[in-house]
C-alpha cells in the first residue's frame, strides 16, 4: 500500500465514479480500477460495492475513508512543512571558555535576529573536550582555540588572540624590562590544564626552546589564576582580552618574555560529513565575520 493508492482511492470516493476520479487524477481508468484492486488485495476487505457497473463506497470503506483522510493531511503536512522544520531544529555547539566569553553572546544575538524559532543548545569546555563531543555527535559545531587534530574534521580559523605573562605588580620581575624563557620556566607558574587551548600554544611554544612546564598551580579555570597572581603566588599566562582590564587599573602587570610571542587561532570545527542546515550555515557566517 503506497500513498498513491490512498490519493486514487480517495478520488473515487469523492466523485463516487472511477471515470470522474481518472479525468480528475489525469490518469486511465484501467489505472484506476488496478489502484482500488491493488488496495483491497492488500487490506484483504472489499471497500466498494460494484452493482450495475456502478462503485458504491460500503460501511467498511466510509471507515477506511475516514483514516485515510487523517492520513493524507498528515502527510500533506509534512510535505508541505518539512523545510520548516528543518530551519527550525536545534544547533548544538560547543565553545572553547575564553570563545563563549568574549564572542559567542553577541554571535548568538546576531543569530537569533535572524533564525528566532532555532534554538541553540551551548556546552562550554576546553578544547580536547569539544573534540571528543563532535566525534561522538553529542554536539554538532565547535568553536575551539588552537590546534585542531582530528583529520576528519573541517577546521575555519575566524580570528585569533594574543596570550601575555603576568605577575602582580609586586612580583620581583615585574621590575624587569624583560625575562628570557629560561628565567621564565624558573619561577612558579599558575597554569591551565592540559588539554585546554592556552596550556597547549604555551607548552608548545616551549619544545621550541626544548623546555617544559612544571607548574605549581593547574586550574580549569582562568580567574582563579588571576585571583591568585594578585595574591603574589607566581606567574600565569592568559588571554590578553582577558586580562586587559586589570592590567589598566594596575592589579596585573603584563611581563615582556624575549622572543616568545603566544598566539591563539580560534576555529569553528565541524565534521567533514555533517549536513548543513540553512541555518547551520548561517550560524558559521556570523561567527566568521567576527568584529
């Protein structure tokens, strides 16, 4: 039993007249009569009575007639509708920390001027995180700072972010114009865990210079790392965007390191194979256009 054959039975109800039902169906009779025969072999009920060469619709097929009018609308309606609702199903992303800080709020605002039915389902973790979420389709973007190491993965870098070495202003260096990395590596260092994008582009910024970092401190979580480099605990390294208002006001001091500039590249991450919704694509031109 295929839809078409609940159109052409509903046809002959309608006009109580195979020939009218073909004329109105632009088909052959004969097609129409295989249509209604097809039918009831497959339901095994007869669903007319033929008297006189004449059709008449019986108290089984007012029944029939009565699900298959509730089953055709339904499925007009999904025919009809079904790219709305594909514009209206959720967007699940995940955002590296200092992204949902810095970026994603305004993005989501821009979005949702334009998309106000799709919902957007946001889970913020670090990096390696949101790696294992797109590859186990628990969410469908990733905006992620770094490295990006999955080759299954499509990767759009958007923007990037410089990262800064800061003390309190009463630490011993920051009287100093400048530290090299060796004097860097010797002092207590407060960092990010490993996995996340900053401890990442730090650490790899040191196998440059054959060093490692063994910090004092390793924190998820970036202001209690500025909490405790104001307490004079040790140094830090962070996203300037991050630190740029107590840097200003004095509670941070920013370290010049001689020759070891840390840049962060943010990207929007998707699965080569995943479909595109409209508004999925949307979403990724917002994002790129940035600032």
């Amino acid at each position: 039993m295929k839809i078409r054959h609940l159109r052409i039975f509903k046809a002959v109800c309608e006009e109580e007249s195979v020939t009218k039902a073909a004329e109105k169906l632009y088909i052959s009779q004969p097609a129409v009569s295989s249509a209604i025969s097809e039918l009831e072999d497959f339901l095994d009920v007869h669903l007319f009575d033929r008297i006189s060469r004449n059709v008449y619709l019986n108290e089984t097929g007012k029944l029939f007639l009565a699900k298959v009018n509730k089953v055709l609308d339904l499925y007009d309606d999904l025919d009809q509708n079904v790219k709305e609702l594909e514009e209206q199903a959720k967007i699940r992303i995940g955002s590296s920390i200092t992204i949902a800080n810095f970026i994603l709020p305004k993005k989501i605002i821009a979005f949702e001027k334009i998309y106000q039915n799709v919902p957007l389902e946001v889970t913020v973790e670090n990096a390696w995180k949101i790696e294992e979420k797109l590859s186990n389709n628990e969410i469908d973007l990733g905006l992620i700072e770094g490295v990006i190491y999955n080759e299954d993965f499509r990767k759009i870098p958007f923007s990037s972010y410089k990262m800064a070495v800061v003390s309190s202003p009463t630490y011993p260096l920051a009287s100093e114009k400048s530290i090299s990395v060796d004097q860097l590596i010797q002092e207590k260092l407060l960092l990010r865990e490993k996995g996340s994008a900053i401890r990442d582009v730090f650490d790899s910024a040191l196998l440059l210079h054959n060093l490692k970092a063994n910090p004092e401190w390793t924190s998820i979580n970036s202001q209690s790392l500025i909490y405790a480099v104001k307490q004079n605990l040790g140094l830090s390294i962070l996203p300037k965007i991050l630190i740029e208002d107590e840097v200003a006001k004095g509670e941070l001091y920013e370290i010049q390191v001689e020759n070891f500039e840390l840049v962060n590249t943010n990207h929007i991450v998707f699965h080569k194979d995943k479909f595109q919704t409209e508004s999925f694509k949307t979403f990724i031109e917002i994002i790129q256009n940035t600032l």
